[in-house]
C-alpha cells in the first residue's frame, strides 16, 4: 500500500576520487513512514444555463438536487460535522474551528445545527 518510494543514494566523491554517483548501490536498509494526506476542500461552481428559443421562449436549465442559491457545503463535510458534533460530542464552535484549521471553511453555529 505504499505510494511512493524515495531513494536515498551516497553523493560526493569517495576518498580514491570517484564519484559515488556513477556506482553501482544496493538496498542497505529500508525504512517506511506514514502519514496522513493533507485535507483540502474542493469547491464546485454549478452555472446555470438559459436558450432563448427562435420563437422567443426562454428555457432554464435546473441545478442538481441539494444545491442551494447561496454557498453551500457538500454531503462529505456535513457528515463529518455530524459525526464531530453528535458522534464525538464536540462544541458547535470547537467543530467550526476544526473545519478551518482543517479545511479553511468555518461554518456557522447555525450552519452546523441545521
């Protein structure tokens, strides 16, 4: 499950003269670290869309379900609110503060309730 290798190889030149770079190596020892990923938000822009037909109607695309006419937050991010808040029982303020130093999103109280 690892994701990336890095490989960690002598550099200079070696007391003869040579450089090290130009030398066959081998796998001396080998060490793993893990780590989380970095949490980022992603934010999406809908656009809606009108056609004015050649009669002169008006046609208007629909957003997707569950976008509102503001800023709103997505499924992934409310439900890890709700798992802080209810599962956890973390303070409303202590959840928004964990989204921003998190995310750099901080909802509101009343965000987080509804």
């Amino acid at each position: 499950m690892l994701s990336r290798t890095r490989i960690a190889k002598p550099q200079g030149c070696c007391g003869c003269g040579r450089a090290l770079d130009d030398q066959p190596s081998r796998v001396k020892e080998r060490r793993q670290q893990w780590d989380i990923p970095p949490a980022r938000i992603q934010g999406t822009e809908y656009r809606q869309h009108e056609v004015e037909c050649a009669c002169g109607q008006c046609h208007c695309a629909e957003f997707p379900a569950g976008i509102s006419p503001n800023v709103s937050y997505g499924p992934r991010i409310k439900a890890y609110a709700v798992g802080l808040t209810e599962g956890h029982f973390v303070r409303l303020q202590r959840t928004a503060e964990i989204l921003g130093d998190q995310y750099g999103v901080s909802p509101s109280d009343a965000t987080l309730q509804s």
